[in-house]
C-alpha cells in the first residue's frame, strides 16, 4: 500500500456530474471555490467521452486533486460498454498521475491482473464496492475489506444503504478498525450521519453536492452545508454529536437554527438532522457518552418518555418529552420545552400575559405536541380545552389523562364546536402539501386566534384563511424558536443567542 497512515480524514469531495467536458470544467471550479478538497471526475456521465483527448484535459484543467471514476452500470454508474475500454481508460489516468483512480471490488483482480504499465508515483487506487439495497453485516462488511486490501488498494472504499439508523453505527465503526485510510459511507436520508460526521469518525473523505438536485448518491448533503452549517473542518474525533430525532425529518430548521448558536457560543458540538424510524433502536446503537443531547419531534415524544432514565416533573406530567439530555452516569434526562414556548407565543398574539385565562380552547392532535400544548393552556387558566383527533380514540385517551373533553375532527370540520382559541398540533398543512389545511376556512369563523405549529411555511393555509375570517393568526416560529433557545441552554449551559436563531430560521426559509 501506498502511505495510507499520512492520508489525512474528513476531506470533502464533490462529484462532477455534467455531462459535457465543458460542464464538468465549470464545475471542477464551482467546487474549488466553495472550499472542496478534492473532486471525482465521474467519466461515466459524459455523454460523449473520447478518451484520447478528453481525460487528459480533464486532469490537466482540474485545479484539486482528482479522482477518476468510470462507474458501470452493474454497480449503479451509467457506463455500459465494454470493460476492456473502461478498464484501459483507468489504467491511462493511473498513468497521467491522478491522485485517485477508482476500481470496484468485483473488477479489481481483473484490473490488477492486466498490471498498470506507467502508474504515477503519487496515485492510488480506490478499491469501492456500493450497496444500493441494504447495510452488510459487521462480518460481511469486515471481510469485504479485508478483500479490497488483498487485491491491492491504497484506499478502501465502501458505501451501503441505510434502510435504519442504526445500520449506520457499523458503517462508521469501519475506519478505527483498518490498517489503511477507509471511506465509509451510508447512502440514503437514514445515513446522513456518516457523511456530516466524516472527520469525526476517521473516514477518509465524505462527498457533498455542489449543489441541491445535483447529489451523484442518495442523501449526499451540498458542499455548501458540510463547510459552513456543519463546520467540516473543525470536527475531530471527540466532536459532541447533537441533532433533532425526527420522521420525517428533511423540513426541519432545528440544524440551521441550532448550529449557528453553537457556532456563536463557541461550542465545538455538530447538531443534525436525524431521521429515526424506531427510537429506542437509535439510541442504542449510539449510546455514546459523545451523542450529548437530541431535540425529538414527530413522531417520537412520547416515545422519548419511555427511554428516558430521570425524567423533568413538567415533562412527566406533561406526559411527553422533547429534549434528551445525556446524564454524566449514562441515560439522558427528558425534558418538555415545547409548552411554555406555545403558549407564550399565543398569548402574545391574544395581547399579552395573561390572556389565555378565562378562553376556550380547541387543540387538534393527540400526540406529543397535543399533550403539551393541553398541558399549557391549563396552566394558564383557560376555561376548557376539548382535544380533536382524526382517532377519536387517541384523542379521548389524552383527554381523559389531562382531565379534558374529547370530539371527533368532523365536529371542527363542520363548525359544530367553537371555541375562543383553535391550537394546530398536527401536520396537516406541512410543507410539501402547502395546499391542505385541518380546517377548511368556511368553519374558522368565530376564533380569535388560531395558533399553528407548523413553521415551515410560516404562512399555512390554515393560518391565511384564519385571518381572513378575523381570528389572530399566530404562527408556530416563535414556539419554534422559544423551544429550542430552552434547549440551547439545557444542552450547553449557556443563554441562547435568541435573535440570532430567529434569524437563522428565517434565513434557511
């Protein structure tokens, strides 16, 4: 092997994929000037590719170092000629000095066996191999590299998808245990985390897009968001890991609103987005005394409960929890700072404190938003509180438990229930489907104020219509914000750069 032990961890790539000499030149440019470290020319995009000519003005006009790929179809590239010319034209970028050239797996022993006449002193070879299904078993996983080692690689490469979060523990385990530089990464939303955390985990490189609609793999972030939202280069292994635990999870703000204030707190901690589909399978596999502290939203609040080892009165009576905080002794404290945030922001739009004492309040939902949103407009005195539910069941269970009233959704549907405040839990409305709304506008007459929690849009269709028939429209940004400044100071002890979070949201809306 080449010197593996100086390769250095956490460079970003970018992968060129215009389909004309011309495209990827501006490219190679677009990437150098957003702070990439290296690119990987992808030849198998090229619609038209003359291999005596092209791949040596391709190196020549590249300004990083580059990698060579020539991906066929047979491992998800789009080469589908024949694998003498492939394999020949590798060869030739091996000997026009690439610093990378990529060969999979299962055409290494091909590739080598041909020997490389004039390969540069400075290349090496990438030996991948790419799971487009599933995550392989640690042992398969092990003895796939043991393989790419055998065969001749410089740098092992080896990407699988994550079908769950927790497939993604074993992928970033991978380069600890290797004698050589490895590149371990998880494709799809689910595998996020390996590729934001790269440096932290030792992986050789991870690959961001230059830019959105652009990714050459499932769940690849923009070079943009890997340099400067999650602080690339200032990662190391004993980064803390923060991030909000969601399905879904792709909507959420949390990491624009949440890195900022790290950043301007000086806090070294990386907080991203977390698509969970089973909680406790996710903090299992990453019960790391390095993951410090996850914000929860949909839908896993009262699951968060339940995995909880002390829990905070309020959020206990509340009966959800939406912040975990690691204890020093293990486990995580739960807290609820979803309520208190709720309720200021409509009473503010009521007019001030104080003003949701004497009101009649309708909440829509029954999850763990509901229970705290119900939880709140109690502690602030409002006269009743009726819960409505598309699952009569689910909302007369958290009736009952908060000492309220129950309806089916048709009764605010039809207008057959009024009340003085109309509270959104749910996310009927969310961005993408900007179009729906919980209520339609003909039964929001009589409200004076409609309160959604939704954020992203911060207009929903639901908050315009509540306005035009004469209610306060109070949108859920500032619930948003006030609920992760409580947050900010739970996980880092310090006061939380509240304008600045705002500002955050606004800006990544």
């Amino acid at each position: 092997m080449a010197a593996a032990t100086t390769t250095p961890t956490g460079l970003l790539c970018t992968s060129l994929t215009a389909q004309t000499i011309h495209g990827q030149e501006r490219e190679m440019a677009e990437a150098a000037e957003a702070g990439a470290d290296l690119v990987e020319i992808r030849l198998d995009y090229l619609a038209h590719f003359n291999p005596a000519t092209d791949l040596t003005k391709l190196l020549n006009a590249c300004p990083l170092p580059a990698i060579v790929t020539y991906r066929p179809t047979w491992e998800g590239g789009k080469y589908d000629g024949p694998e003498e010319e492939r394999m020949a034209v590798l060869g030739a970028a091996a000997a026009a000095g690439a610093a990378y050239v990529d060969i999979e797996l299962l055409a290494a022993d091909k590739f080598f066996a041909l020997g490389v006449k004039q390969r540069a002193p400075s290349t090496q070879f990438i030996v991948s191999s790419h799971d487009y299904e599933t995550t392989l078993s640690a042992q398969q996983l092990a003895d796939t590299l043991d393989r790419m080692w055998k065969v001749g690689a410089d740098v092992a490469k080896i990407a699988n998808t994550a079908t769950d979060i927790a497939d993604v523990a074993r992928m970033v385990a991978l380069p600890a245990t290797q004698p050589g530089p490895v590149i371990a990464l998880s494709m799809s939303e689910r595998g996020q985390l390996s590729r934001i955390l790269a440096p932290k985990f030792g992986s050789m490189l991870t690959f961001g897009a230059l830019r959105k609609g652009a990714e050459s793999a499932p769940g690849q972030p923009t070079l943009e968001a890997l340099a400067g939202l999650y602080r690339l280069k200032e990662q190391d292994a004993d980064t803390p890991v923060l991030g909000v635990i969601g399905n879904p999870i792709a909507h959420s703000k949390s990491p624009a609103l949440h890195n900022a204030a790290l950043a301007a707190a000086g806090e070294r901690g990386c907080y991203l987005p977390l698509l969970v589909d089973s909680l406790p399978g996710f903090l299992a596999a990453f019960d790391r005394d390095d993951f410090t502290g996850f914000s929860v939203t949909i839908p896993h609040k009262e699951a968060a409960l339940e995995a909880c080892a002390e829990v905070d009165p309020v959020a206990a009576s509340i009966g959800a929890v939406n912040t975990l905080v690691r204890l020093p002794g293990g486990g995580f404290k739960g807290y609820n700072t979803d309520w208190e945030a709720a309720v200021d922001a409509i009473e503010m739009g009521l007019g001030g404190a104080g003003t949701l004492s004497g009101r009649s309040v309708v909440v829509l939902g029954a999850g763990g938003a509901a229970r705290a949103l119900v939880f709140g407009a109690l502690a602030r005195g409002a006269s009743s509180v009726t819960v409505a539910n598309r699952t009569l069941s689910r909302a007369q269970a958290l009736a009952e438990s908060a000492g309220v009233q129950a309806c089916a959704m048709e009764e605010i549907v039809k207008g057959s229930l009024k009340a003085d405040v109309l509270i959104n839990t749910t996310a009927v409305g969310m961005h993408p489907n900007e179009d729906d709304t919980p209520v339609p506008a003909e039964a929001l007459s009589g409200y004076a104020c409609v309160f959604d929690a939704i954020y992203t849009p911060l207009e929903t269709r639901l908050l315009r219509e509540a306005k035009a028939a004469g209610a306060v429209p109070v949108s859920g940004l500032e619930m948003f914000v006030g609920q992760a400044a409580a947050q900010f100071t739970l996980f880092t002890g310090k006061e939380a750069p509240v304008d600045l979070m705002r500002e955050a949201v606004l800006s990544s809306l």
